[in-house]
C-alpha cells in the first residue's frame, strides 16, 4: 500500500488517504502528484457506486416485514440486480466493477490478490472508513482502484443471518457458503473499481 516505514505509520496513512478520498477524490490525488486518471472520471466512480450501494439497499428493503422465506425467486429481484447493475457500469465506462467479500457465497467475488484482502481488512477493522483510492496493481496495469464499502442491512439478515437459518435454497445450491451469521452494520464486503489510465 503506502511505502512508508512501520506499520502504525502505514495504517495512520491509509486512514488519511481513505478519508481524503472518500471526500475529495481528485484533491486527495492531486496531492499525491499528477492523476492517472482523469479526477472527473474518478468522481463518476465515485458517484456510480454510491448510486449502485442505494440501489442495494432499496431492493433488499422489499424483505423487509415478510414472513415467506426466500427462494431462488427473491434473489433474482433483490441480489442478482445489483451484480448486473455493477456489470453494466463497468462496460459503460470501460472500467473492471466487482463485488467482493471474505464471507462470499459466490466463490468469484472472493477477493483477488493481496491488494483486494488489505482493503477489506482495513474495512472490517474501521468502520469509519467508506471508500479509498489505491494505485492500481502491476497484473492490472496502469490505473487505480476504487474501493467502497458495502455494510449488512437489517434485511439482509433474510438470507444472511445465522447459519442455520439460511433459506432453503442457498443450503442445497451453495454448499460452499461463507455468507452468513451477520449483523446489521456488519461489513458485507465491498465494490472493487478497476479505472485503467486513459
């Protein structure tokens, strides 16, 4: 992450870098030096996800107050939106946009490579913590990344509470599952933005 000697002096860098750049992307970079990318592209990131995490919540709303347990119907309206919605943002803007969680039920959103497991650690332990920019890796070549937080909701709990409880359908289709025993305002996992330079 930062090259800076021990590793208080790292994370108290990264918290500062993080806030920063969840308040002022293109500001926070410009002191940094010369932007990769462009600071009206980097805000749009900014913007899209926002958007993209309030359209999460709102479908995983609908759940809330219903007795019927959900099936592989309620995931098709409340979760599989929103990968398709990060999809379609990424192909509009040429940008790489994933989910990614430590706690994944679907094995593709696991973190990918050690840049991807610092960020989510440094999310789950501070809250505070939104959003940060980080230079991009070397596999992914020149550009940066945009990291945004994504915390469990009340009505998420439908079919990421305990484990135990877990709907029918995901103990027989994710034998796999990681996702579970959550808490509202627990860290789900967060949005991954890949904004190559150009």
């Amino acid at each position: 992450m930062n090259n800076l000697t021990s590793p208080l002096s790292q994370l108290l860098a990264a918290l500062i870098a993080g806030l920063l750049f969840t308040v002022q992307p293109a500001i926070a970079l410009a002191n940094q030096g010369a932007a990769p990318v462009d600071p009206a592209v980097l805000a749009k990131a900014v913007d899209q996800m926002e958007a993209l995490d309030r359209m999460r919540i709102s479908l995983a709303s609908s759940l809330e107050g219903s007795t019927d347990e959900p099936t592989m119907d309620t995931m098709r309206e409340v979760c599989m939106p929103v990968g398709k919605r990060a999809m379609a943002i990424g192909q509009d803007n040429g940008w790489t946009v994933r989910q990614v969680a430590s706690h994944y039920r679907n094995p593709d959103h696991a973190p990918i490579g050690a840049q991807e497991t610092e960020v989510i650690d440094l999310f789950a332990k501070h809250p505070e913590i939104n959003g940060l920019w980080e230079p991009a890796s070397a596999e992914q070549g020149a550009g940066v990344n945009y990291y945004r937080r994504i915390d469990v909701q009340a009505s998420c709990l439908a079919c990421h509470g305990s484990k135990a409880n877990r709907p029918a359908f995901i103990q027989e289709n994710y034998p796999n599952d990681r996702a579970f025993n959550f808490k509202p305002g627990d860290l789900r996992g967060m949005y991954a933005v890949f904004i190559p330079e150009g």
